[in-house]
C-alpha cells in the first residue's frame, strides 16, 4: 500500500504518522521528492482499510499495490481449484455444464427436463425453489416444496442439484443439495456468506449485477475465511446503459479471473442477455474466453414458463447447443 | 401493458392469446396496423411479469404503461406520508437531519457526539452496530453492544435513534431502534424486506448501488404490500464510470421520486461522494432540489474513526453546516 | 410508436393532436382504456423525433415500436452484406483479420509487421497516423507522412491498409487508404459521418465508449443515407464501473448487431481490454459469438511502442493466436 | 507517478528500466520491499503516458500521483478565472444564467424569447444553429442563417450569444458570437479543440457523456495548450443505468472541479434530466453545490419545438425560476 503524503505537513506530524503505522505491524518505506512525499507500507496491507488511510489528514490519496483478498488469491495458490460435487469435478481441467428451469414448477415438469438434460450431456441440474423476484406480487418459488421435487429429480436421474439460498434460516431444507446458489442480490449479504462458510457444502457465488472483479473475490474470501474453500465464482452479466440485454455480459471477467484466482470460474449467459436467442453464441463465447463451466435456463415450454421464459431455451435448443459445446470443449482441451 | 405481436402470426395462434390475456382478467384492445400489431392491456397489470409475457413466442417486445407498484404510487395517494418518530416528523413539511458516526466505538464517543450534533439542530442519531464491511478482515461493528450504546445514548440525549439491520436474525435486538435502516447492498434482500414490513416500527430503505428508481419502489412496495406504511427512500449515491467521488449522487432521483411516490425522500452525501470536504455542498444540493432530510457522517475525529472516516465531518463542520441547512430550508419553506 | 395520452386531457385538445398527427402523413389508432388513452401511429416513423413527440403537453411518454434505422436495418435487407476490400471479403461467410501496430512509427517497423502479420494470416493491415490522444502533451502520430509510410507497406507486401481520419479536412491523404476508420470518440461526429457517406470507400465505424446499440446503428444510417452502403462496425468495449480491463467488451453486442443488421461486425480486443494478455482469450470469444472478423494491435517491440504498448500483443503471440483462430473460424465455417 | 515493480525482474533488467527512466529527465525513489519493489518518479510526468508505462515487461502496474493536466490545475493558478463576455462576467463571485432555446427557429421566435429571458434576468442567450442528432433524418438546424439570427437577436437585445460549433470549416461563421460551444459529443474532438485554442473566444466545454472529471480538464488543456484560457466547464449529465431522466445530473462534479480547477464550472439542467418539470430543481441544486452559472433551455411554446421541447421550460416558468434563483444567489453571495 502506498501513502502519498500533503506536501504542507510538519516534521512532527509525519514521525507521528510512521510511528502509528509501525504500530500497525507495518514497514515503512519513505520517499522524499520535491511535492510529494511518498510511503509505501510493507506487511499484511490486506488487514488494512483503504478509507480509514484516507481519513488521516496528511494522507492524500491512497493507492493499493497487493491484492486485498489472500485465500482466493492466485499467487498464494497457483494450482486450479478442483471441486468435486458427488463425482462430478468442477475446475481444473474440466467443462461442467449446470442446465434446468429457472423455477421449479413440478415433480412432472422436472423429471422430463432433468432426464433430457441429462441425456444431452449436462452433468448438474438447476432449478429455483426460493425466488427473488423484483415485484412481491410475482410468483416467489415453491420454496420448501421445491427442493424437495429437486430432490427426488437428483435420485432418479442421478445427477447433482443446485438450487439458491435467500436466507440464513432455510439452511435446514438444503441437506441433500450439492451445490448451494449465492444470487447477485446477495453477493454482499455478508452474514449469509459467513454462515455458508461454515458448512461442508460447495458454494457458487454470482457477480452482483454492480459488483467489481474484486469484490466478487472479497465476498468469496467472506465464505473462505471460514473454512469453506469450495467456492464457484459465476459472471453473469454486470449492468451498464445498453438495453438491447437484460445485463451486459463481461466475457473479459472470465480470463481476469482466471488470472487472479484459483478458483472455478463458470459463466450464466441466460441472465446475461434475457433473451433465449442469444444463449448459444454466449456459450460458445464462454468456452472460448477460458471458462470452467456455463450454467444455462432449460425448459420444456418456455412460454409458459413461470419465470424468465424469454431466457430459458428448449430441450431441442440445448441438444443443439450441447453438440457445439463438445467440439468447442475439445478445442480448449477440457474434459465434458 | 402494450404488447407488439409478431407480424407472421396466423390468426389462430393470435385468438389463443387473445382468449389467455384475458383468462387473466385483462380487456384487450387491438390496433391492426401494415407491419405491427398492438395489443393493449387493460387491468390491474402491476400483477403481470413482463418476462414473462416477453416468452411468448408471439410476441416482439412488451412495454409498461402503467407503474408496477401500487402502495407507493403518488398516483393512488397524492398527501404526501409523514412519518412520527417519537414525535419527530419525517415528511411532509419537514427537512429532517440524521446524523452521527459511521460505526459506534464506545458510549464516551456516542454521547460526546450525540450531544453536540442535537446541540447543533439534528433530530435524529445514527450510528452502525451492525456493519456490512467489503473485507472479512475489516472491523464488523460492535453488533448487540453498539445497539445498547445507542439506546443510553437516546435515553440520555432524548433524542431517536436509527441503525442498520443486516439479518432477520437481528431483529430481537432492535426494539428500542426507532428506525431501522436497510443497507444498499440489501435494498433487494426480499425475504428482510417481508419480515420487516410486518413490524411496526419505520424502515429507512437505501437505495442500491445499481439499483434503479424503480427497483427502489418496488423494493419499498415489499415493505408495504406486508402492512408497513412507514417507509423512508434513501439516495446515497450510484455506482457510475466516474471514480472522483466514491458514488456518483443522483441528485434528479429527488425531484423523480417526489412526483412519482408521496413517501419521504432523504439524502445520503456522505456515502454519495466518500470525501467529508464534498458533504456540505452536496447537502445543500439535496435541499434545494426537494429532499425531506439528510444523513450525515459525523465524527469526533474523523482520522482515528474505525470506519469511513475519510467521508466524516467534524463537530465544527457539523455546526457550521446546519447554519447554512436553516437558511436553505427556509427558502424552501421547509420546517426544520 | 405509441403514445400514452394523459387521461387529464379534453376531447377538443385530443382531436386536434390526432389531426396534427394525420398531417405528418401517419395513420392513427386510438384504444382508449379505462385510466389510458393509448394512440399508435402507423407509417414511416423512422422520420419521427422521439423528444419531440414527448414534449407535446398531451402525452405522457412515447415507446417506439419499429427501429429508427432503414438502410441498415435487416428487416429491409436480409442477406449479409460482404464488402470488397480489394479483393479481400468482409461479411457474410468470412472471418478477416487486421492487425498492425496502435501507431505507425516508422517505415521499417511497419515493414517488419506487415510481413511478419501477413506471413501469420492477417489479409489487412492497420496502423494509426492521426492519433487521437487525451492528452495534448502525447505524441500526436506522424500524421501524412504515417499516411505515406502505410502506402509503402501496402504495395510492398501487396496488403490493404486501413487507418483512422480525424477530421474532415484531412479527407486528401486517404486517397490509397482502403478502409477509413471512424474512431470511437467520432462515432457521433456527424459531419464527419456525412462526408464519409459520400466517399466510394468502406468505413470502418467504431462504436462510442457508451454509445447503445442503436446509435451505432444511427451512425451507420447517417454514412448509408448519403449513399455510402459499405459500412463494418466495430465493437470495442464499453465504459463501465470495472475497472480491471480498460474497457467492458460488450460481447453480446455481437449476436444483438447480427441479428438487428445485415452489415459486417468486428470485434477489437486490443482496446476492449487494454492488457495484450487478454487479447488471445477475447479475439477467440469474438469469432464463438459469431463475429465476422478481429482488428488486433500487433507490435514487434511492445516495450517500446509510442502508444498503447500495454495492449499490443508480439509478433509471435499473432501467430500463435492465428493458429488457433484458424481452427474455431472452421468450426463457425467460416473461410479465413 | 509510482511503478510497481514484478518481483522476479533481474536486477540487470531492473538498471536497465532506471536508466530509461532518467534519461526521460525523470528522478527515481526506489523502495525494495520484500514482495514489492516500487520506483517513484519525480519531475514533471504530465508529459509520461501511463499506457507507454505499463507496456514495459518488468512493471507490474502504475498509479499517477500528480494530475495530468497544468494549465487548468488549481494548484498551479489558485485564483479563479473570470472570463469577461462583452461585459458580463462568468467566474469568480458572479452566478450567470444563459438561456434560450434548443434550437433556432426564426428571427421572430428568437427575438421574442431573446427579450423575455433578458426582462427575467437572463445574461446570456442561447441557441442551436448547427445541431448533432442521433438521426440523420431529423431536424439538422438552421445552420448558418441561424447564426444570423442569433446575431440579429443579440444587437436588438444588447445580449452577448453563444452557441455550438460542429466542425472546424465553420468558425468563418463564428465571428460575432461570444462564446463558442464544444457539445458533449465533440468534447474528444481534439482536432476541433486545438483550434478553438488558437482562437481569442471563451470556450464552453461541455462535458462528454461517458467523460470523467479528468478527461474534461485534459480537453480544457488541449484548449489551453495552444494559447486559449478562457474556458468553462459545463456538467450537463453523464450516462448510467438509470433511465428515469435522459442522462444522470453528476452534481458532485461542481464541488469536485470547483476543487481541482480554477475555470468556471456551469450546470445545463436542461440535458441532463431531459424533462421540463424537473430543471427549476436541478437549477437550484447546481447553485447550492456551487456551480458558477446555468444554461438552460427555454422556449416560448415547448409543444412546437423543432427540438428538445419535453426539456424546455416557458418564458413563464423562467421567470418564475429566475425569482428563486435570485434568492439562492445571495444565499451563496454570489451576484448574479
């Protein structure tokens, strides 16, 4: 971290400030130019907090040189992330495709995706028990019910369930998920991603819709700190002033990602753009650009979908799509 | 509601969601133009997803006529809401002034500021026990403890206090809070929305980074649709390209969410610009373009504060600007 | 378009809108609702001033319907337009590589980099002469006489050259130049756009740091509209709030433009980015997202390039990226 | 400026880039810490290009301590710059109001708005001769005869007139007009800004859609650098998520430039909220955050306006605007 110090402070002042820093484990290197006086601070700068160096009257502006996040960081772990989820490996040198309705509707319509989905080569099945929807007069999710349909799905298909986590208290109905779903809304719900830090179960972490690169890396360094390492990091579309899309997908966030952390890195092109039409040119982008993994709507009947229909693609769309998926696999020497 | 239907439809396929439109209790109105046709919608469509009807296959694209939300809505409730907080009105008339530290360290450091920031003409304390940090490794507040600081701090100043929730789970602490604040990174935590529109006790909600009017709304429209009236809306800034201030205030959302809700608007400019030497201009700013109140940072020395103190102003400050606020709320024949 | 009619309004003030609106040559149809009036208009209304209609005291907002672009627009002209660069396609089945360096430096480094682009695959070469910098106190380019230096280059290794204009009274030197590129910052630079639109030479149209879709599309109508149909737009990245990349690649805009025209559409990832380490994992996502070629900075000596050394990638990391273009352009079928 | 330095660099390498840096008449500071080696850089790296910096192999990263621009800095030049147009004053103590409408229509039109907005207080007049617009199928302005116009308007009125130059070939046209205009969409128009700096004018700068505060004090540099300091700054909104108003008012920026440069800084109201109803309390707002003046559209029949007319204001609620305006002057002891 790098201090860059009023050009009008005294002596006194200054000792002053390098003895509080110093007493902050920190070593102080100072460099004394005509107008500016710089401090560059040598330690664990990832303890320290940007604005509190501000707030210090002699300090004018404050410039980070380390990253502030350490068990996400690339550089403290160099080797890939490998998550295995019941058999399926998430990371490293794997393509995981995660597919299925954005809400679960019912025990009928799920069977007949997840066993399609399946079939085309997915290898972990989605689905929306617990919804946040903007309007509270929108259809808010099956819930409890939900997971339970999600449930009886992953023992008839055998295949690994994902589904998201609204709050602290449901964590009782998530036992038998294999992948708990942090939404963009919660990237910050910082007590959530404590609580997922205690359990046993992999994590994956959306991109709030405004979040930077390196508060995604920070919020999974939340569900880190306490233990849990299994975090999936997932890019779905950040917003900007286009509105041809629902959100503007940020493909470049997959190789800086890629480059910063260790982690898996897999991106949502069905929230990205909110229109169907799109998703595969998306999921092809995705595989090209580095990623570990697409997560993608399925339905069996998009326009009667209870939710984001107009994002969700046919069983006969992801077939389709599915085909180019393993050629562009086989070009990026990944595993399916 | 108006939807644009595909110009290749055959009639059949056009009577069917005709019949399905209004199956949900919507009149139709049909304009048969050459290239495009319209299908007007006419009811109570604040029910209806606009995702939802975009899946249709039939139809090109769908625009909103009418606002989604209903319990917010100038239109269905023109007097303006002006909420009692032990007998201070929020709202209305009334240019309403929070202000206190960022975080609360200590009762000596409450009590200090509580007294003169009342002293100078504030009517209401804030201060964080509860703190969303970016880091896991930041200070996190001093949680139940700094909830009992302010409640001495109120009882011994008699002045209410306001304080931010972070989780349901809190919400047993929070009795003697006389408002409870919803942080922006919350401000779309669906399920605290709910539990606390079911209290009786006023909620500040801010507005979320990249949230739009709208959303914010729809997120007081959560609060509301569950019994509680008593919402505030909160500017405190957007997340924007420009990095000179830490947000960029959004100082038109005053004068668009004036006309379009009758609930009290106020101002945040300390999180807005993140810089204490920029909070008296913005203050004024939010007065004269129709804001209800303002919440300020205030620290007794903003350079040993444990959060923000880069965006603190001091107690002098503090006194100086409400001088200037007394003058400006007279102009806009504002009581204060 | 449609109008939403206030339902304050008189029936004399509604009747003479609706007569002003026939005299503009455009077909009415009124549904008149419970709450809403609602008038769509039928004809040409790509003539018609969004703003303008918004400012009538009558009606309470205004959502268009058909696009505001014709030339460009595919409704009206199916096929893909593949532009002629001297016998080197652009569009339809093909996938076009430039390369070169961000500025001409000298003619022997030019040499250098067109042999060596040229021997890896790249059928146009690129390279700035008039150099749009933000600072006045940056190096400018070498103006006509880099101009000059490219034509060299061109006829030596029998290559087009593209390079961008700057103003319209530079027009004179572009006399050999093949494509004339329209930099981002002139995207709306319409004088510019008009003069080019009367020139018989392809225009390479970047899009604004935030300019929508749409308007690149309203750019590209102001060169066709003077008669100059032979237009390829460029997406370069937008600004957003992240910062880790220069700019947000808007990948998406790539399906979005293909579907919306029938013009050729580029992608650079050299400026989208602004780090060379990028480039190879972007220019990959471009062609899977159904892009019609690339424009990458290529440099022998990044290190001490004069401008934008940062993003230009080596001689050999081209040919190496050409390697592996080659096999996903066979995968899209697409002829290099 | 503050080089980062890669941790594996050779120290042959290392003399090799610190004999670079002195030969470019830098002075070096190097800090070698245990991970970080950091070299900062003394002397006048305004002339330094951050990307030229960053191109080198051995720098990790770069971070600019001193703003890139000189002329238009406030540390250099502490007092404010007041530019006197024929008489009356833009800067300093002075608030000024520049008024009229989007476009000019006719002398009649002009001369009655001209004389209304005088009588209300108005010390400048407005007026588009030449006009951007998105579509090359709108109103494009009268264009020179506008210009007369305006003239015309100025001597029967004695008002000095400003209004917006679109390209460098029609300054002849500009003789009689007292401060020249640069849109938001030619703010980068470097060629156009050089030129402007060789004339003897006052510059309004208007401030790019997309363009930070520093981007906006580099292109006043490029005025600047050629000889030109009479220029003023103008916030007229920026682009963001937001879609309630045209643009999102950034009146941070006033305080923030207020701080970093000693220019004028004005508010146009008027473009960035895109709404009439709206501009008496955003005008309000820029005077209380410190602004030196507005501009602002008005128009004696907004409903016929050849453009903008939802943003312009009647002659009536200008004068209404003005007798507020009045009051917030002295408030800010500013004359008016």
């Amino acid at each position: 971290m790098i201090l860059i110090i009023r050009p009008d402070r005294t002596d006194i002042e200054f000792d002053k400030l390098i003895c509080e820093l110093e007493s902050m484990k920190m070593k102080t290197h100072v460099s004394v130019g005509e107008n500016t006086t710089i401090v560059g601070l040598v330690g664990d700068t990832s303890l320290l907090d940007i604005n509190e160096m501000k707030a210090n009257p002699l300090v004018l502006d404050v410039k980070r040189v380390s990253e502030p996040y350490k068990r996400a960081n690339r550089k403290f772990n160099s080797a890939d992330t490998v998550i295995d989820i019941n058999g399926v490996p998430i990371g490293g040198g794997y393509f995981t495709v995660i597919a299925g309705p954005c809400s679960v509707e019912s025990q009928q319509q799920l069977n007949l995706i997840a066993c399609n989905i399946k079939k085309s080569g997915a290898s972990v099945l989605r689905g929306g028990a617990f919804k946040p929807r903007t309007s509270p007069y929108a259809f808010q999710g099956l819930e409890a019910e939900g997971i339970k349909i999600l449930e009886n799905a992953k023992s008839r298909e055998d295949i690994p369930i994902i589904t998201e986590i609204m709050d602290i208290s449901d964590l009782r109905y998530f036992e038998n998920v294999d992948i708990i779903q942090v939404g963009a809304r919660n990237m910050q719900n910082f007590r959530l991603l404590k609580m997922l830090g205690r359990q046993k179960k992999p994590v994956l972490l959306k991109r709030g819709m405004s979040s930077t690169i390196e508060e995604l890396l920070m919020s999974a360094e939340y569900i880190m700190s306490e233990g849990n390492n299994d975090v999936i990091l997932c890019e779905r579309g950040i917003r900007t002033f286009e509105t041809s899309t629902r959100n503007t997908l940020d493909i470049s966030a997959v190789p800086v990602l890629k480059k910063l952390t260790h982690l898996p890195v897999i991106v949502d092109p069905s929230h990205a753009c909110g229109n169907a039409c799109f998703v595969p040119a998306l999921s092809k982008a995705a595989i090209a650009a580095g990623a570990d993994g697409i997560m993608v709507e399925v339905h069996n009947n998009p326009a009667k979908a209870l939710s984001d229909g107009a994002q969700s693609i046919t069983l006969e769309e992801f077939d389709c799509l599915m085909n180019n998926i393993r050629k562009y696999a086989e070009l990026e020497n990944k595993k399916l």
